[in-house]
C-alpha cells in the first residue's frame, strides 16, 4: 500500500520497500491519497504568513534531498528535511530557518517540525499545519468534550481551564489533543503548548496551530475506525496497573471519623458491597456550616480524624480501602509546617514583584491558597518525598488527583514559562503521583480527576471525572463526555455522581428527585466504576432513605459485572479499543450508529442506552444488524439495522447482549 506526504514542494511516497521524494507543487500537495498538509508557518502578531520552501540539498545516509529529482532508498525509515521559509507581505525577505523529521512506521508517520525561534520576528510564535478534509469527513475525540460529540465544524482550544462555563458552545475541564476522523484518519499532537484547532466544516479543512515553534505529531491510516483507534492507543500506551477493587464501588465520604463510619454501617445495612471509600476533607475544613471549605496541608487532620492510620488499617481489616484527595496546592497557614518550609525555600509560584502567588478562587474568599510550582525540580522532589510519608506511609491505597487545570497565566514560575508551564503541569502533576508510589504493591490506585494534555503510559491509564451533578438533562452531557474520552486514548473512564458544585459555578443547589437519582444510577451502574459521594444528601425530606435503597440495587448489579469488566479493561490494554466506545467503533460499517449519539457499548458484548429525559417509560433504541437480548426480559431480537421501542421505567434501563459477541453467555447469566 502507497503512503504519500507531502512537505513544502516535496512529496514523500513510501512503497513496500523504498521512498520516493518528487518534487511538486503548493497546489498538488497531498498526505495518504487525498489529504494535503500544507506546512505554514507564520508570526502571531503581524499574521505574515510564510510558506514558500526552499530546500537546499543535504545528504544523510545514501539520501540526497534536492528542490527536485526522484531519489529512492531501501531499507530506510527515516528523513530529515531542512531549509528556509521566505516570508511574504510586510516581512517579505525575512529568512525563518526550519527543519521537518519524518518516521515512518507500517501505518503511521511521525512527524516533527521545528522552526529556528531566533529567525522570526515580533514577540510570540505559532507554526500552523492544515489537513484537507473529504467530503462529508467528520471528526471525533479531543478530549472531555462535553458539549458535541460530533466535532466537525468546531473551534476548540487545547489547554486546561478551571471554570467549565455552560455559555460556551464547546466546553471541556480535560481536552486533549488526539482525534480520529470517519475517514479512517487518527492524529495525535504532542506538544506542551496550547493548540487551537478548528475542525471545519463538512468540506472544509481542519487547522491546528500551535503556540510554539517545534511540535511533533502522528499520522495514522487504517481500513476501519476501529484499526485507526487501536494504533492510536498503540502508540499512546496504557498501564495494566489497575486493581480489581477499582471497578467496584467507591463511596464518596467526609466529615470526620464518626460520620464516616455511620456511613460505611448505614451502606453495610443496605447491602451495598463498598470495595473503597474516598475522603475528601481528610486534610480538615475552615469555616461553619455552608461556609466551609477544605484545608489543605496534606497532612490528616487529628481532629476530624484521630488515630489516623490506626484507623485506616481497621477499615481496610473490612475489605475496604481507603482514598484520599490532594492536589498541588498548599492552603496560606503561617502555623503550618509544611506551607512555612514551601514559603522559605521559595517553592511557590510567584508574583511579578517575587513574593508568593496567593489565590482565593477556587472555595471561598477565606481560603487563600499558594500553587507549588512544580518546575522546580527541588520543589518537586520535596513533594513527592512528603506524599510518600504522609500518605502512603498512612495507609492510603490510593488518592485522587486534582486541579491540574489552574494555573494563572499572570503568575511566574521557575523556568519562566508560565504559558507551557500551564499546559505541561497535568503532566507533571500525573508523573509525580506515579512515582510516589513506584515501590508501593500493586494493589494501589490513582485516578486523575483531571488528566494531561499529553500522554504517557504510566500516568494516563485512567482519567476520573466527577462531574458534579448538574440539571437532569446534562446526564446527556455525561455520556457525550465518557465516548469522547474513549476516543481520545482514554481507554477507561468512568462517572462519578455527586450533588456539590463546581469552582463557585454552582449548577444545581437542590437534591435529586427520585427519578433523577434512578437515571443516573443506571447509567453510572454500566460503567467501569460505580462511584457516588455524599449518599446522605442526594435525596432530602421524605425520600432521604430511599437512596440508599436505590444505590443497593445497583451496586448490586455491578459487583456482578466486575468480571466482566476485567476482562474488558485487559481486552482494551491488548487490543487498544476503550471500555465505554461509540457504537461505530465496534460496527463501522453500520451507517445509522455513527449518528448514535445517547448510546455505547460497554465492552464489545454490552450495549446500553441511558434514558436522559423526565417522566417516560419507553425508550427509542437502535439495534446494529445481529442477534440482541434484553438484560430484563429476556426478549431476543434478530435486527437488519432498525429501531425498536423498548418499556424503561426507572430502575431498568434499555440494555442488550450482544448474543454474536464472545461473552453473551456469561452475561445472560447475571442478568
């Protein structure tokens, strides 16, 4: 099979056994068949734009690379081009320096351009690349994408925001920058800088820029979707390092030691098997009643929690582990001794003038809080080392990771580059929490509540989302956010349900209804973790009880389905398919599922359609062409590709076996 790519006036064609780089023109420039890169690159300020190549010859190995010719080589995987940009219009005769690298793999080219920073002009930089798109190519992934999950014809911005604003017209706390598009085409873009990619429309082509002057990035080509999403993963990585516990059901607990054990007894009298609990204000609150906020000194508050490790050990002598919460921050407290250690040896992000970058955003004007800067490596080292005693040394067996996402742009940080600083610390953020506990056993657990914009195998195998429960029809938003993030090399996700608000955007003050409660337990049931916090509030007045009676019955059911999610979490690491996909990934060549929007497969032998709207019974369900069962009354359906009407009250939402898939008996017989 032929690859093309062409680079400036080169095109680059790998055949079985040799490259072949002709000289062509702007307008005949083409990447595999029929999609153009055209390599630009130009200043931020003035918007010159700089795209005449001129490449000068350069000899590596037994390659020539000249403006033109034809030269062939056997056996050779790599190519260095380099050479200079002329500018045009106001920078006319400006000579920008570049250097383009080229690996090509068996389906795939990675692709590196660099661009000599010292050559351009006028404050920042960007290099911009532009793909041209088919006709009728859509594009999906890029993260935590809340608000479409058809992404063609948007224009979002890669780097992580603090506020999630239902006024955007795409929002995301977690973007990322891989995507696949339906014309069996994956891209993945590595840089710590922020991109802004618009997508296009229908017939248009898809642009990205970067916010910098090197980027590599990823090509990848297949028959299928589905073959272009497995060599994503391939080359992304996935850690097998998650234990059984971690797909079971997690609680959600808080205030103090007394509270949290009434709570772990009210869950054992309802028979809901806890496989974790997590602890949010393990650390200790400020203030009173609606006013409180955590602390965080990441040290365990004796008051709250006295004994501390003694009594994380009795609670693990019950089968049930125990997580914290920490984040990178370190509540203002003259009184304490780690906040005053940070302070002295300078381990904070600082203001312009150099004092500590204090801020009050995140709780409450009565929370001040400073941001350990992490790219100081004494800073980072000193961290990890106090994680190490404070928290593992204490029993945790896990935590979750936090406020990656916040970091101001107006604030100085150690290397002086706050701008990628902001965007390279969810990486940073993820690495550290890994190598905290490298020597720990197996049997620990770290989701990140909010992930990196970039991979790395150890760090990214899972992204947390507690999405902090919004009005009833954002359960929509919920399942549009875990497919995106399945798309996006997040190969498992999972929902966390929970009432409170989110950064001072409070979405929604009052409880569930029960109907409410039942929807999003049901969808929150078919996914790779049952978690849920603070069970006591979610219903009120006389319906209080109730959640406890509703959270059983599905815990119920998922404890039956651990298994089977095991077997799904190894089938994603060997195969590179996520847990929770879309239903065209698993039939690409069923044209209705790729407008499916409200529907997944869990696995290739689940398929689960939530019910996101108020006050119904029936549910309209799309069956792939093949042989179907009903999880509830066992109904069979033998489907060409057609819709069906299924009875879903609350408590029994439209789910299917795939009876054609390889584990449909061990599913009929937990249903």
């Amino acid at each position: 099979m032929e690859k093309r790519l062409a680079i400036g006036n080169y095109l680059i064609i790998q055949q079985e056994d040799s490259i072949k780089i002709n000289g062509v023109g702007m307008n005949e420039v083409l990447i595999f068949d029929k999609t153009t890169l055209e390599c630009e690159v130009f200043n931020w300020l003035s918007k010159t734009k700089c795209d005449n190549l001129l490449i000068k010859e350069k000899k590596i190995g037994s390659y020539i690379l000249k403006r033109a010719g034809e030269i062939q080589q056997t056996g050779v995987s790599t190519a260095i081009i380099y050479g200079m940009l002329f500018g045009i219009g106001s920078e006319k005769g400006t000579n920008v320096k570049y250097n383009i690298k080229l690996k090509f793999y068996e389906h795939a080219i990675k692709i590196k351009i660099g661009v000599d920073a010292h050559s351009l002009k006028n404050g920042q930089k960007r290099i911009k690349f532009v793909f041209q798109k088919e006709a009728g190519e859509r594009v999906f992934g890029l993260g935590d994408q809340y608000s479409a999950f058809d992404l063609t014809d948007q224009t979002i911005r890669i780097y992580t925001k603090n506020v999630f604003s239902t006024k955007e017209t795409i929002s995301t706390l977690s973007p990322m920058s891989v995507f696949s598009t339906s014309k069996n085409r994956g891209f993945i873009i590595d840089s710590n800088s922020i991109l802004d990619i618009a997508t296009g429309n229908k017939n248009k082509n898809v642009s990205i820029s970067v916010w910098d002057t090197t980027v590599s990035f990823h090509v990848c080509f297949a028959t299928s979707i589905t073959k272009v999403v497995q060599m994503q993963n391939k080359i992304l990585g996935c850690s097998s390092h998650l234990p059984r516990w971690s797909f079971g059901t997690v609680i959600g607990v808080e205030g103090g030691r007394k509270a949290v054990e009434k709570e772990i007894e009210k869950c054992i009298k309802e028979k809901i098997k806890i496989d974790a609990i997590w602890i949010k204000d393990w650390q200790g609150v400020r203030g009173r009643d609606s006013e409180k906020v955590a602390w965080w000194h990441c040290s365990p508050d004796e008051n709250l929690y006295p004994d501390f490790k003694n009594w994380v050990s009795k609670i693990n002598n019950k089968g049930i582990k125990v997580l914290g919460y920490i984040n990178p921050f370190l509540s203002v407290d003259p009184d304490c001794s780690m906040y005053k250690e940070a302070h002295e040896e300078g381990y904070f992000l600082k203001q312009s003038d150099g004092s500590d970058y204090v801020s009050r955003k995140l709780n409450s004007a009565n929370s001040p809080f400073c941001q350990i800067d992490l790219s100081n490596e004494s800073a980072y080292e000193w961290l990890k080392q106090i994680l190490r005693k404070n928290m593992v040394e204490n029993g945790f067996s896990g935590w979750f990771s936090d406020y990656t996402k916040y970091t101001p742009f107006d604030a100085v940080n150690y290397k002086g580059n706050i701008i990628q600083y902001h965007c390279e610390l969810p990486l940073l953020w993820a690495k550290l929490n890994t190598e905290v506990f490298e020597d720990v056993d197996s049997d620990f657990f770290m989701p990140q509540k909010k992930v990196n914009l970039n991979f790395d195998k150890d760090t990214a195998y899972l992204g947390a989302r507690n999405l902090f429960v919004t009005k009833y029809k954002k359960l929509s938003k919920a399942i549009t956010e875990i497919i995106n993030s399945g798309m996006s090399g997040l190969l498992v996700n999972y929902i966390s349900i929970d009432k409170t608000c989110q950064n001072n955007v409070v979405f929604n003050k009052k409880s569930f209804s029960v109907d409410e409660l039942y929807r999003w337990c049901e969808f929150v049931m078919f996914t790779p973790m049952y978690s849920i916090s603070n069970l006591s509030s979610l219903l009120t007045g006389k319906n209080k009880e109730l959640s406890y009676k509703i959270v059983a019955r599905f815990a119920q059911i998922h404890e039956k389905l651990v298994k089977y999610i095991e077997f799904t979490k190894q089938e994603a690491i060997n195969e590179g398919l996520p847990i929770i996909r879309p239903l065209f990934l698993q039939f690409p060549d069923d044209v209705q599922s790729w407008k499916i929007k409200y529907q997944y497969m869990l696995g290739d032998s689940l398929m689960v359609a939530p019910v996101i709207k108020k006050n119904v019974e029936k549910w309209k369900v799309w069956l792939p062409a093949g042989n179907w069962q009903h999880v509830w009354t066992k109904m069979r359906y033998s489907s060409t590709g057609e819709y069906v009407q299924i009875c879903a009250p609350v408590g029994y939402p439209p789910v299917f076996i795939n009876l054609n898939a390889g584990r449909a008996e061990e599913l009929k017989g937990i249903f």
